[in-house]
C-alpha cells in the first residue's frame, strides 16, 4: 500500500520553506511520493490576490525537480472555483483507491481546521500532518485532542523561517530572496517582473 503526501497550497511564490517540508514529511513518514497541488484559488484569499496560475506552476515544477518523490498535480488548478481540500482528497481517494492519504499543513491552517469545509471528512480521507512555523510556539493541545480518534502527527525538525507573503514584499521592494527561494525561482520571478506591486 502506498503512502503519498497531499501537499497543496497556493505556493506564491513557493520557497526553501515548502521544500524543507516537502522532505522532511517524505522522510518522516516514509512517503513513496509527495503530490505538491498548486490551487487556483484558495477559499482563504479573494480573487485576484494570487499570481496567475501558470506561473505558479512553472515555480513549482522547478522544487518538484529537485527530490525523485516530489510530483506535480493540477487537478485544483484544472477544477472551477475555489480550490476546497475535501474536494481534493475526494478526487485523491477515488484515484488512489489503496493508498494511505497524509494532509500537510501547517500550524497556523491547523488551528482552523475545523472550520473548514467539511473538516471531519477530511480527516476521514487522510491522516493530518502538521509543520511547525516559526512565529508559533506548538500545536494547541487544546485542538489536538478535539479528534481523538485521528491523532495527528506533528513533524519534528527546525521550523519554517519564510513565507510567501515575505517573499512578495521583499521583491517589491527590490531586496534579495535569494536566500528564502531556490535560484531558478529567484531567476524566474525577476524575468517576469512578478511581485513588483504588493
């Protein structure tokens, strides 16, 4: 039976921090594979707060490239409207019928999660994977224990130093990121003039 990570977001841009994750939830648990599913829209964010989709994606292949576990998978990219995880791991499930699902988010998503659409059956269709970010102290134990019957697993490692929303400013102030995105993700955001408003 498999074992293959759900890994989505709108990655705008997508930086070390995803792939820190990416390989640490792939180690961790032993993951055959690591789905990294670009949204085309986050149910979180209004319209026209994200970069169009088809430079998302092209940022996204560049980390995908970097680890042999790592796929791309546009099913939320090539689905209308708001990209919802339930729907996600539906099409997942339907797909993968004897894989065993794990949904990585982080700490800060974690704390919403149950009120997100349809959140028990998202954690009927997949084991929950938490990332530690670096503003926050923990998981809420308080949360934790709200789903006893699904214990979730909070990945160990240093947390994640960087966001997207960092990256966004720094560009439109034209300071360096070199050191928060991969070199190919630095080289393509500065030819196509990406981020330059924020």
């Amino acid at each position: 039976m498999s074992r293959i990570g759900v890994f989505g977001g709108s990655f705008d841009p997508p930086h070390v921090g995803h792939l820190q994750v990416a390989r640490q939830a792939a180690d961790q648990l032993g993951l055959d594979r690591v789905l990294w599913i670009p949204a085309l829209q986050s149910p979180f964010k209004v319209e026209g707060q994200v970069e169009d989709a088809a430079h998302r994606i092209a940022m996204v292949n560049f980390l995908v490239e970097m680890d042999p576990r790592f796929h791309l998978d546009l099913r939320d990219v090539n689905r209308p409207g708001p990209s919802y995880t339930v729907d996600t791991l539906l099409s997942l499930a339907s797909e993968f019928k004897l894989a065993t699902l794990f949904l990585i988010i982080g700490e800060d998503s974690y704390d919403g999660l149950p009120r997100w659409k349809d959140s028990e059956t998202i954690r009927s269709l997949a084991q929950v994977v938490v990332y530690r970010r670096e503003s926050q102290l923990g998981v809420k134990p308080a949360i934790r224990s709200t789903y006893q019957s699904a214990p979730d697993v909070l990945l160990s490692g240093e947390p994640v130093f960087c966001s997207s929303s960092e990256i966004r400013e720094l560009v439109s102030k034209k300071n360096p990121i070199d050191h928060l995105v991969p070199a190919e993700v630095a080289t393509y955001i500065q030819a196509n003039r990406l981020y330059l408003e924020f």
